[in-house]
C-alpha cells in the first residue's frame, strides 16, 4: 500500500496529493480471532491468511489513559440511549 512519502500509488504514477491515494487501513487492535496452534506454534497472533473488519470510528476509543476511559463510557451510554436500553 503507497504512502504519501512514496511519490507513487498503484501503476506508479506520481501522487500530489494524499487526497488522490487509495484507502489506507491500519491494525486498530480491539479485535484478534487466530487460531490456537498458531498462537502455540507459530507464538505470533497473525497467520498467513489475514483479514480486517473495519470499525467506525464514531464507536471505538483505543484506552490509553482516565480520560478515553470516560469518552468510553460515555459512548457505551449514549449506544444505550440509542437503542432505547436506560439501564
């Protein structure tokens, strides 16, 4: 997958602008499903067949310290509120 430092996308053409660049995805870590003698085996989470599912942005917060914890929890509340749940 190009990046914007690499001067070119698919084909090879140059790429002005990051804009122009195909989708880019990156390992957002919530979510590994493998299967156990790989883990065992290989010790790796990965395999040689991997896929993604991609999350919305809108509902996912990566935890790194209080105050994504509370931007967490005020997603999961607001879900609640959504989908008519008030507990």
């Amino acid at each position: 997958m190009p990046t914007v430092g690499s001067a070119s996308a698919r084909g090879g053409e140059p790429v002005a602008r990051r804009q122009d660049l195909p989708p880019a995805y990156h390992r957002e870590g919530s979510v590994y499903v493998t299967r156990r003698d790989i883990l065992m085996e290989d010790q790796s989470l990965y395999g040689t067949r991997l896929g993604g599912y991609e999350v919305d942005p809108t509902w996912s917060v990566n935890i790194d310290g209080p105050e994504d914890w509370e931007r967490a929890e005020a997603l999961v509340r607001a879900k609640a509120l959504l989908s008519g749940n008030r507990n």
